[in-house]
C-alpha cells in the first residue's frame, strides 16, 4: 500500500469537513472550534479557519498524491515530512496538554470540546502525521532504492 493515498485520503476527507462547516454545517464544529465559534461564525473565522484551512488541506492531498505516485523530487519530500511532523506535533501536544489538565477549569473549553479533543480530534491529527511521515519515507526509499550506486 502506498501510504500517499492514505495521506490524500486523509487531507482530503478533513477539507471535504471544512468546507462543510464552512458552507454552515455543525456538527462535529463546536467540539472541534469551542462553542462560541461555532454558534458566532465571526467571518475572519469563516474565511482562514475554514475556507483557508480546506485550501491548505486540498494542497496537502495534491502533495501526498504526487508522494504515492512516486515523485522523486527532495523538496517533495522532505514537505511531506514537514506536514506530517507539524500534524504529529499538533496532535501530541495538544493531547498531552488536555491529559496534563493545563486547560482543566478553562471557560473557553468545555468538557466536551475536551472530551472529542482527547479521543477524536487529536487522534486523528496524529493519524494524519503518521500517513505523511510513512509516504515521505517509502518515497524518499523508493528514491534511494532505484539510485543506481
């Protein structure tokens, strides 16, 4: 299996969810972006944090396509590595401070936000950086294994 299918897969699956929030969809925002966000929809929200977001995951999926396709290319590469790292990062950061109890109390999270943060939200960023990282390496490999020595 070619691991820059799973990451297109993924990219492309969460943009499909933001641009459905985008579009004024709900469910699964306010666990996601907090209460507040998702019931106010300010427009700078709107436009970076979804619309924007969903742009940036539509060119991650196209990067990921051309990992599984086998380009070759170093900066190809080594950009795959770089999103799935900062989405791994994301990921067990943001997990490690929910479990912490760094946000416990906080009026801005509620316990539900917390709750999918910590088994939905998170997993899935971590998901998403462990399909990047595997389809920059069997790439950056392939590359090595057709070098001729």
């Amino acid at each position: 299996m070619r691991w820059g299918w799973v990451a297109a897969g993924w990219a492309a699956a969460f943009a499909v969810l933001h641009v459905f929030w985008a579009l004024g969809g709900s469910v699964g925002l306010a666990s996601s972006a907090g209460d507040r966000l998702a019931a106010e929809r300010p427009g700078w929200f709107v436009a970076g944090g979804l619309w924007g977001v969903a742009a940036l995951l539509l060119i991650a999926a196209g990067l990921a396509v051309a990992l599984a396709r086998g380009r070759r290319r170093r900066l190809l590469v080594l950009a795959g590595a770089a999103i799935g790292l900062l989405l791994l990062l994301r990921g067990l950061g943001i997990e490690m401070l929910l479990l912490a109890g760094a946000y416990a109390g906080n009026a801005a999270m509620s316990d539900a936000q917390r709750h999918w943060s910590l088994v939905l939200w998170n997993p899935w960023f971590l998901l998403g950086g462990m399909a990047f990282l595997l389809a920059a390496r069997s790439t950056a490999r392939s590359t090595t294994d057709t070098t001729p020595a």
